[in-house]
C-alpha cells in the first residue's frame, strides 16, 4: 500500500525552503498517475499565490554548444550575488526504451552542490518541444520555494525554442562559431524568438571567431527589427569554461526584464502563458483520453496493420479513430430528416384531423393539444 500523501506537510516544506520537500513536490507534480494529479492540481493552488516574483530565462541552443556548463557557470555567479537560482534541466528521452540519462547534473559541479541553488533534471518523456510536461508546473514550486532566479534548459532541438520562449521572460539563445554561415544554423524563425544572444566558447584560438560571429549575427538582427524596434536582441561573446562575459550577459537579461516591466509587457505577456499553459494542458488531456479509450484501443492495431499494408490511408486511419473516440456508436448513415424518420404508423398529414378554428382570439398553438386532437375535455365541457 502506498504511503499517505499529506498535502500540507508538502506545502509548508516548499514554502520554508525545505530540499527534501521541494523534490516531493516536482515528483508528485511530474506524476502520471490519476490520484497523483488531482494532489497536484491543489498543491499548485496553495502555492501560486506564493510563486510569480522570480526571473524567468529559458535557454537553449543546438547540442554540443554547451548549455549545461554555461548554466554551471552563470548559476554559480548568480549565487555568489545572493541569488537562489533554480534550474529545471530537461534530458531527452529514448523513444525505444522511454528512460533518460538525467546527465545534465553530472556537468554542474559547482551548482549542484551549492546550498543557494536546486538543480532538477527531468525528462522529456514523449513530450514535443524539449520541454518537459511539467515544467511550467516545477516553476511554480520553485518560485514558491523562494528561489528568485529559474533558469529553464531544454534539449534544443526544433520546437524547443518555441516551447521554452512560451513559459518564460526572456530567452536566451547560444550559439557557437565555425559553423561554417553563421546564419546557417540559426534561422530567421529562430532569431525572432530570442531576446540575448550569445555565442559561447570564445575562448583560446576560438575567441576572434566568437567575436566575428557575434558581429555578423547582431547586423542580421539590427536588419531584421528595424531601428525603431523597442528592443533589438544583442548578440555577446561569452566562455562559459573561462567565465568571461558572464556578467555582460546577466545585464543584458536583466535589461530586457526591466524593459519589460516598465512598459507592462511583462505582466500581459504571463497572462498570455497562462491561456496558452491551459490549452497545451487541454491538448495533452485529450490525447491522453484518445490513447486510453477503449473502442480506440480495440480499432488502433487492426488501423495500423492496414496502413502498414497500404489498404487504408493515414487520412482515413485517423478519421476512422477519432470518430471512435467521440461516438463509439457510429459508423452508420447520417441520421434522416425528421419527416422521413417518422414512425409509420402515424397518420399522413393529409390524413390528421384538423386542428379547431381560433376562439376569443386564441392561436392554434395555445389550444391544449387533446384539445387540438378533437378528444374531448374528461369534465365533459366543450371546449
């Protein structure tokens, strides 16, 4: 028998700041279990007046450009300026086996055993975008726990950008040089969702690439966003293993959150994640139930069989499972016209009787239908 959850065990630990609670919380939070759910949905309650102060930076990039050491090194600042940073580090995971690594903790040495910091490595289980699905639920019990500064990692690869620019403040962008274009591997859509920019490792031989790069990025954005833009995202050099332009880099980011605040966009762009938060929570909702009907699970291998065979389309496949999923009675023809599905034992319209004329002023639709039918009232008065 599992042990009893108590809730308010579990929010007063968050709220005291308490390690072992706060790992509690984004373990039931990340939960797939039912019951699981439905605690977390009011622990989340509880906590969310309590969460909302904390700076909020995504951060992503291709693989290899070195987002965790990056993290390690800009976290470990950030503590050092009396920041209690968060880290919510996203692995990929197997689409064979389902099971993650959970390495990126391993490559922060110095944050991962720092008394002012928390680093949570989650994985993707199945989710798109390199953001695990409950991250934006982790958030809220880390702002809880008084940690002032979340920073989000994401595996970086395709819809990540997209999905960690929805859940934060700023988005920090890193890229590297000698990557033959510099704007090969950084595309238009990309450069629109990134706040900072920045190309790391510019140290050593590497460092003049670095800058090179950094200057032809931030002329493409200069071309992009115009001059009168609000706000033209800055593209900086940084080593993360040196940790130089570290501190550059945080007040860029602190900037942009500034900039924010000032002209109110910070706070309608959080109204703005909140309703696009509630429909990813619908979309993931309904996938779950499709996956879980049963007339769905009975229909899925037989569809997936012919399709594998060439005998159905995908088009039809999925028309055949959604229609399962939402009435399990079909298929059949559409239903009739109310005249042609009229039982045939009722009389042809022709052959009705009559309905009285009006009396007093009475409409035919006023009159009692007995009356209407010709049957006379049971007192035995006329009508």
């Amino acid at each position: 028998m599992a042990p009893r959850i108590d809730l308010d065990s579990y929010v007063k630990g968050v709220l005291d700041g308490k390690r072992a609670h706060i790992a509690r919380a984004i373990t039931l939070v990340e939960s797939t279990k039912a019951e699981h759910r439905v605690l977390a949905q009011q622990l989340l309650t509880q906590l969310l007046p309590h969460a909302g102060r904390a700076r909020r930076v995504g951060i992503s990039g291709v693989p290899g450009v070195g987002k965790s050491t990056f993290i390690d090194a800009l976290g470990t600042m950030l503590t050092a300026l009396g920041h209690r940073v968060a880290v919510l580090a996203v692995d990929p995971s197997s689409t064979r086996t389902g099971g993650s690594i959970l390495g990126d903790k391993t490559r922060m040495e110095r944050l991962s055993v720092d008394p002012m910091a928390f680093v949570r490595p989650s994985p993707t289980a199945g989710t798109l975008g390199g953001v695990a699905k409950a991250t934006r639920e982790s958030m809220v019990v880390m702002e809880a726990a008084g940690y002032d500064v979340v920073l989000v990692e994401t595996v970086g690869v395709g819809q990540s950008e997209t999905a960690v620019a929805n859940m934060v403040d700023t988005f920090l962008l890193l890229t590297l040089a000698r990557t033959g274009d510099q704007l090969q591997g950084i595309k238009k859509g990309v450069l629109e969702l990134a706040d900072v920019i920045a190309v790391n490792k510019a140290d050593g031989p590497h460092e003049r690439d670095a800058r090179s790069a950094a200057r032809e990025l931030a002329g493409a954005l200069r071309l992009m966003h115009g001059k009168d833009a609000a706000w033209t995202p800055p593209v900086l050099s940084c080593s993360a293993r040196e940790g130089t332009g570290l501190d550059t880099l945080w007040d860029r980011l602190e900037q942009h959150r500034a900039l924010l605040d000032s002209t109110g966009r910070l706070a309608a762009k959080r109204r703005d994640q909140q309703v696009d938060w509630t429909w990813t929570m619908v979309r993931e909702e309904l996938l779950g139930r499709l996956h879980a009907h049963p007339e769905v699970r009975r229909l899925a291998p037989e569809l997936e069989r012919s399709v594998r065979e060439g005998t159905v389309t995908a088009t039809t496949a999925a028309e055949r499972i959604l229609a399962a999923f939402q009435d399990p009675g079909r298929p059949g023809p559409a239903p009739a016209s109310p005249q042609a599905s009229a039982s045939p034992q009722a009389p042809a319209p022709s052959q009705a009787p009559a309905a009285p004329p009006p009396q007093d002023g009475v409409r035919p639709d006023d009159v009692p239908p007995a009356a209407a039918r010709g049957v006379p009232p049971k007192d035995g008065n006329t009508p």
